[in-house]
C-alpha cells in the first residue's frame, strides 16, 4: 500500500489472534450483583469517597474525588447501595481500596452531567471542564488524566491530533469494533478537540489487520475538514505513542519528552468517543469497552462493562473456562498482567480479559543467553536489553539506568523473540521498581 506507514527501526510481527472477536459487536455485560471500583483508576493521587456507608446510589453520580492533586473523578458504575471500602486484588497482586457497591435491584437510569454551555460553541475552558468533572483517563492504558492533556502550556502550541488506533496488542479488538461502531461520535470528538487546542489537523491512525475499521475511519474522514484517515503496517509497537508519532509525521519525541514538545497530542480511541460523549451528552466514565478473548474461554466477546465488574464476572458471562490448565491475563498478553484471582475488578485501563489455553502458551525453561542480539535488532527504544538485564541481575542498578533502563516501554518485545526465553521484561521491570 503507497501511503502505508510505519516507525523505521525495530519491532516485531506477532501472531494476532484477533479473528476470535473481530466480527463481534460490542455487547453490554449484565450488570453484577456488585461491583468494586478502585478508589485509583488513574496517574495522580487516589480519590477520595464523599458518599457515607448505607448510602443509595445512583450509576453516574459522583461518588469519590480528590481536589486538592492531580486526579479523575470517580462515579458510580451500577446503581446500588454503598457498603464502604474493601480490599480486592489488584492485577500486579497488589491490594486495592475498593468502593464495594451492591446492586439491589434498583433503576440504572443514568444519572448525566449539568451543562452550562451551548455545544456548537467549542471553547477550550468548556471541554477541559466537562471532561475533568466527568472522570474521563486515557484508556488505552496509561490513565492520565485527560483534562490535563487537553490543558497544554502556552509554550507548547499544539498544530496535530492523533487518535491511536493501531491497537497492535494480540487478542485485543476494542478499538477495531469502536471505530466502525461509532465512527461519526469518533470524529466529532477528534473535531472538538482540535478546535478546542487550535490544532489544524487532526489524524487517525490504525493499522491494517483491521480492514473495514480502516475502511470505515478514510470514509468518515470526507465529511470533515483537516481530519483524516491514515493506515499503518502491523508492526508491534506501533500503539506506543512515540511511535506512532514516527510513523505518522515522521516526528522525533526527545528522549524523555513528550508528544506536546513536538506539538501533538496523542488520544486513544474509546477516549475520544469519551470526551464526546461528556461534551455532547453529559455521560460520565462508568464502563468501558473490553475485549474478552482465548480459547480458555468457551465464548470470546466484545463488552460494554462497568467499572468494578470482577473478572469472574466477565468470565461466567462468556460461559466459563473451557480447560483446567489456562493462564488468564488482564489486558494484552504483551503488556498486560498475569492473574491467579478472578476477584480482580475492571477498572479504567482494562482492555481485555484473556484466558490462554495450553496450545496459546507455552512455559519453555529459560537458557543462558547466547548474545545473538535478537532482543537488540527487535528493540523500538534502540537499547541493548541483554545488557540491562545483565545489570540488574547482578544489582548493578545505576549501569543498568546508563544503559537505558528508564527509557525501556515495556512492550515486551525482546522476550518474545528471545531464543533462550529469557524473561527479559521481567527483569527489567525488577530492575524499575528496585532502582526508583
């Protein structure tokens, strides 16, 4: 394809196994008995509950907050009783604070934001406004506050949108369903945001293992002004956004920079239908699209869940495992985390929900490295992951920061093609968490 695109140097090419929920629509998850929903579902400080034990709820009402620091505003995603916090697992194993909602029967009418302003007049002020109060986060995975991206400083002039489309994970098919199930709410919300930041172009990019998404984003992007569709190639890790940026624009982020230095701002998919949704009808971030997927699930399906909806939740609704030996992953099986409790609770970065079967995984002994310089060759950072991990089994942490450990994204790709299977991402995130 002429106008293909793709980051110049390394990457890699992974078995996708998206065809087990390509061509299924979203479908809204029955809602739970109860739900537990984190008091932090995003980068910043936790939020805190100001609805008292014994209270009745409604889904959509504002139920925990935070003020005084960087943080998103939390509602509730069923309508219920509120029962106080409770300890639930987290998906790195950690113990989350929970705000235990049970469902009692009651009307999930939705409660929607008060909107003070007339839509077709875009300001800035308004839709940092909306979104900030809506509790709306990047949901592809990095949970930052969005009204704060929305906010850049008067020395970064933004001129470019991008809508992260390429979902280049295994499994996952969320934004491939979204950008040919709501591609008009898409746009507008690409629309808004360009208008409100005075960018002069606005682009979303998807790779093309999603044909009729593809299809359907060029198509779209007629009857818009300066928006447009853009394929990618499907290479691995074309979703992380300095990546993207490369491959789009041909635009180098510095090293530790961020998109807004080189005067973009990069949005993923499900967040931008978000903000529109906010902007233009008042909803609040309650639920989320997830894809349920792998053959250890007797069903796999796209869903529509609400925020603290358990995995055993998800997992009985698409019929249950299917094998008694599985491994169940939250979120991709490159970046997400392997779970041994199905008590861990959906929150505003879950993507996907995937229980592998002994074909789709295999626990191969890991060997001494045979400096071959696979993990290098592969490497979209251009570090030497060898040599970081080297480091940091020996605890030799401050070499390992040297040679590029911060600058790592863990996208996992040097341990996929590693032939000695060496649990190169493992080690590296040891070696983040021991150095910081």
């Amino acid at each position: 394809m002429k106008d293909l695109k793709k980051f110049p140097i390394g990457g890699i090419h992974l078995p996708e196994e998206k065809h087990l929920t390509t061509d299924l629509p979203i479908e809204r998850i029955d809602f739970p008995d109860s739900v537990t929903i984190p008091v932090q579902m995003h980068i910043g400080a936790p939020c805190k509950p100001i609805v008292e034990e014994g209270q009745e709820v409604q889904r959509g009402e504002l139920i925990a907050e935070n003020k005084e620091a960087l943080s998103a505003n939390i509602h509730a995603s069923i309508s219920g009783i509120y029962r106080g916090i409770v300890q639930r697992p987290g998906p790195d194993g950690s113990q989350l604070d929970c705000m235990l909602i049970e469902n009692t029967g009651q009307d999930n009418k939705e409660v929607l934001l008060e909107r003070d302003y007339d839509p077709s007049e875009i300001k800035k002020e308004n839709l940092v406004d909306i979104v900030k109060r809506a509790g709306v986060v990047g949901l592809g995975g990095a949970c930052f506050p969005t009204h704060v991206k929305l906010d850049p400083p008067p020395d970064k002039p933004i001129d470019t949108i991008i809508l992260n489309g390429a979902e280049c994970e295994p499994y996952l098919t969320v934004d491939d369903r979204l950008m040919r199930e709501k591609t008009h709410v898409l746009y507008q919300g690409l629309n808004l945001i360009c208008e409100a930041v005075g960018a002069e172009r606005g682009i979303v990019a998807s790779e093309i293992n999603k044909p009729e998404a593809v299809q359907a984003i060029k198509e779209e992007a007629k009857n818009w002004d300066n928006l447009e569709g853009v394929p990618l190639d499907t290479r691995y890790p074309h979703g992380a956004e300095k990546h993207l940026i490369k491959a789009v624009l041909d635009r180098e982020v510095p090293r530790r920079g961020l998109p807004m230095d080189v005067g973009i701002i990069v949005n993923n998919i499900q967040t931008v239908i978000k903000i529109a949704e906010a902007y233009y009808q008042g909803h609040t971030l309650i639920d989320r699209v997830l894809t349920a997927s792998g053959k250890g699930l007797k069903e796999q399906k796209n869903l529509l869940v609400p925020f603290g909806t358990s995995a055993g939740d998800i997992i009985e609704y698409c019929g249950g495992i299917t094998t008694s030996d599985y491994h169940t992953v939250m979120g991709g099986p490159m970046t997400g985390k392997q779970i041994t409790s199905f008590d861990v609770p959906v929150a505003k970065g879950t993507s996907g929900l995937v229980v592998l079967s002994p074909d789709e995984y295999s626990d191969a002994e890991k060997r001494v490295c045979i400096r071959c310089g696979k993990c290098v060759d592969v490497c979209p950072m251009y570090l030497p992951p060898n040599r970081i991990t080297a480091f940091v089994n020996n605890e030799m942490y401050q070499e390992a920061e040297i040679a590029g450990l911060n600058d790592c994204i863990e996208c996992g790709a040097c341990a996929f093609v590693c032939p000695s299977k060496r649990p190169l991402l493992r080690w590296i995130q040891k070696g983040k968490a021991k150095s910081n």
